[in-house]
C-alpha cells in the first residue's frame, strides 16, 4: 500500500479514536484512552522505526531541563490565564475531572502505554514519516498535527500545552537521535504536572 495513504489512514484512525475517548465515551475515558493508545503503538511499530541509544549526561541534562522548563511555561501560563481569562481556566479544570488519574492502573497505563504510545506515534512514527516528503520543519508540522488531535478535549489550554510539549519533544528527538530523551522528558513533565508538584 502506499506509505502516503498508510499515513493518512492512521492519522483519520488517531483522530477518531481520541474523539472516541475525549467526546464520546467520557465516562470510560482511561480505558478508552489506553486502549486507543495501545492501538496506535501497534501501529507505529509495525510502521515505522524507532532509535534508542544509551543516555549521555547531556541527555539526561535535556530530559531534567526539558521537563522542568515545560513544567514552569504551564505554572506561568495557568497563573497568567486565571488573571486574564478565567473562564478558560475553569474549562481546563472541568476537563482534568475528566481525565486526572485517580486509581493506581491510571499511572501505570499514563507511565507505560499513553505517554510512550503519544511519544512513538507522534514522534517515532509521525514526524519521522513526514521527512520522505516534506523538505522543512516537520516538527512543526507534527506538532500542528499532535495539537490538533486534543481539540476534542475541548480544552484551549491542552492543546496550548500539546504545541509548547510537541515542538520541544519533537526538537528533542531530532537533535538527540535518541527516543529514551523525549520519552523520558514527557514521562517526568507529565508526574510533575500530575503528581509531584500538581498545577490543577
């Protein structure tokens, strides 16, 4: 089949099943999500490639700063939005009772299948395809690709986060040539926002 309609075809797949997840089916949204996720691994693995390395010190120095930087854009635009435009906040807030892990397979699903499924898809798969045919910043243009998928949360805040997360991910990945270094990035920005220091 041509690669060109393969890819096409998974991103019409990635944007129903996350509209499955954050429209349809609420209510179940971490089952839903996982599964979704689980889904677009499959597909990416049997698609593409992935590159891991050993982590360097400058790599780990990336995954801490990289995490931590993105962790304080949140903390800043949060506080910012609640001063300007508190109406967006209490959106943000609504959709995270949705979403925000409460039971011990929700950290486990985030940690293990969600954050590397959105990491090898979007990344792995997805930005790495884009290089066959278009000459130029294909981050950007996966980033645009990533954001555009959490629109149906409905929550402008998340898909700020996803353009702010996917360029530096996206970056990270092409400067480094490892996926350990946006993987693991994601992984600690992700239990900082959600866990270690929660911003909602």
């Amino acid at each position: 089949m041509n690669q060109k309609i393969i890819i096409l075809s998974t991103l019409l797949l990635a944007h129903i099943l996350l509209f499955l997840s954050f429209v349809r089916f609420p209510g179940t949204f971490w089952p839903v999500f996982t599964v979704t996720l689980a889904i677009l691994i499959f597909l990416s693995v049997k698609t593409g490639a992935l590159k891991f390395k050993k982590i360097t010190f400058k790599q780990w120095l990336y995954i801490v700063i990289s995490a931590l930087f993105l962790y304080i854009l949140s903390y800043v635009g949060i506080e910012g939005i609640k001063w300007v435009y508190p109406s967006l906040f209490e959106e943000m807030e609504r959709f995270y009772d949705v979403v925000q892990p409460v039971k011990a397979w929700h950290f486990i699903s985030l940690v293990l299948i969600v954050i590397p499924g959105e990491e090898i898809y979007w990344r792995g798969y997805i930005q790495q395809q884009l290089k066959r045919y278009k000459k130029g910043d294909t981050i950007l243009i996966a980033t645009i690709l990533y954001a555009t998928a959490h629109l149906y949360s409905d929550a402008y805040l998340l898909v700020l986060a996803a353009i702010g997360g996917g360029m530096a991910w996206g970056w990270l990945y092409e400067k480094t040539k490892n996926f350990w270094v946006p993987l693991l990035s994601h992984i600690l920005f992700d239990l900082l926002i959600l866990v270690i220091i929660p911003l909602l």
